[in-house]
C-alpha cells in the first residue's frame, strides 16, 4: 500500500555524495544496452526528492507564457489540463508526476527555474540519476535492495485515469538517499545522447552521454511496466520531441 505524503515542498534537493558505484546491470539480470556492468566515479550533486509535480509544471506553463507545443500538449492522460487560458492540476493529480513532457519542455522548465531562483537547475546525466537510484546499494535490482516492488513502486497498472494509474510523488518508501519514484511512476528525462553501446566505451569519471545523436535516455520504467523493468539498470532511448503519459523528469544541480 502507498503510504500517506509527508512533505510537499517544491523543489526538495537531496545531496548525493561523491565517490564510485557499479553502473549497469550483470549478465542475464538486464539488457544488453546495460552492459557492461562499469565501475564509475560521479561527482557531488543535488537531484530532486521526486519528480517534478503537476501543480509545479502547471506554474511553469503559466508563468512562462503559451507553452511551445514542442514542450507538453495536455490531453486526456496528462496530470496538467488547459482550462480557462490558463493551466491546472487535474482534480486530485496536484501532488502526482507532470507527464506528457517532452525531453525539450524538461529542458525549459530547468533553464526557467534557474533564471527565477538565481540557482542553475539542470536534468540530471544518466551516471547521476542511477548513482542516485542505487541509494549507495551495489548490486541490487532495485532502489531498495532485491525484494520485489510491490509496495514499493508504482508499477504494473491497467490505464483508468491519471489520478488513480498514477501515483503520488511521495506514496512509496524513499530509498536510503531519501528519494521518492526512482523506479516506476513515469519515466524520467535524462540529459544524455542514448546509445545502446555507450558503456562498452563511456569515461570512467562523470559520463555525460554521447556527443550526438538522435534520441534522449529515459531512466527507471514507468506505471505499465513489470517488476522486472521498474529497476535502476533499466534504459531506452525516446525522441526528444515525444509526449506520453508514461514520461516525466527531475531536477538536479550541481554543487
């Protein structure tokens, strides 16, 4: 069961600290564009609590004026409406994901909330949101260890609406770095290139991504998926410029 939300401030930022983890999954327990499995070094960081939320993504349509239909188009599965010349909530869907953003409309509202805070919010690298999702475990499957997500994610949902398909940002236990939705819920922009053989030859010091390329890295499965997929090895590769109610994203910030 979900448990009851306990903080809804906006824009929480939990430091994670620097130092090494093992990025990827082991053969035969992920992917083949997970392998190999790679020791990596990431520097100290800030990412969000959990990922950014309806009301605060409706703020940022509101405030930055007509939204580029390249960034969001509210429909029916999206936790924002466009109601009134304005954007809102769905009834209920205040403290779920913002879904339905595209990897350029993640973009914007970072470099928003930079310019309104004075503070530089970017998306984070794929090597920092899985040192993250890891919670400093090696070794385990998912952001709490091995046991199965039932309880601990929202996963393996029939579609009904957003308000009952999707879940609270803060519904599930955090992992031990205190973060809530790593796995499961929507999908989370990453700011890297994807290529599917990008760890046979990444850096072993702060990978960013490829240099190039045509899609954008999605981490940590989403609402639909099996247990098997809501884990923190888990990545696909997604056009930047596409909108689905399985896809969201947090912030982070360098230190």
């Amino acid at each position: 069961m979900a448990r009851r939300i306990e903080n809804r401030r906006p824009f929480v930022m939990v430091r994670i600290p620097a130092g090494e983890f093992v990025m990827g999954s082991r053969f035969g327990h992920g992917d083949l564009d997970e392998l190999p499995e790679h020791r990596v070094w990431v520097d100290e960081f800030l990412i969000g609590r959990h990922p950014v939320t309806a009301l605060e993504w409706a703020r940022f349509l509101n405030e930055a004026g007509p939204p580029d239909p390249a960034f969001f188009e509210p429909g029916a599965e999206t936790t924002v409406v466009s109601a009134r010349g304005g954007h809102y909530p769905r009834q209920g869907c205040s403290f779920h994901p913002a879904n339905g953003v595209t990897w350029y409309g993640a973009v914007a509202f970072c470099r928003w909330l930079s310019d309104k805070s004075g503070q530089s919010f970017r998306l984070p690298t794929e090597a920092e949101w899985e040192k993250a999702a890891r919670g400093g475990l090696t070794g385990q499957r998912y952001p709490w260890g091995n046991e199965t997500p039932e309880g601990r994610a929202q996963f393996h949902q029939t579609w009904a609406d957003p308000k009952h398909t999707l879940a609270p940002v803060d519904a599930y236990p955090p992992n031990p770095y205190g973060l809530n939705d790593m796995v499961g819920n929507v999908w989370e922009w990453c700011s890297d290139y994807y290529d599917r053989q990008y760890y046979s030859h990444s850096p072993q010091s702060n990978p960013s991504g490829p240099e190039s390329g045509a899609l954008r890295v999605l981490r940590g499965g989403a609402w639909g998926l099996l247990d098997i997929q809501v884990r923190c090895g888990i990545r696909v590769g997604e056009f930047p410029d596409a909108a689905d109610s399985r896809v969201g994203f947090r912030l982070a910030r360098s230190i």
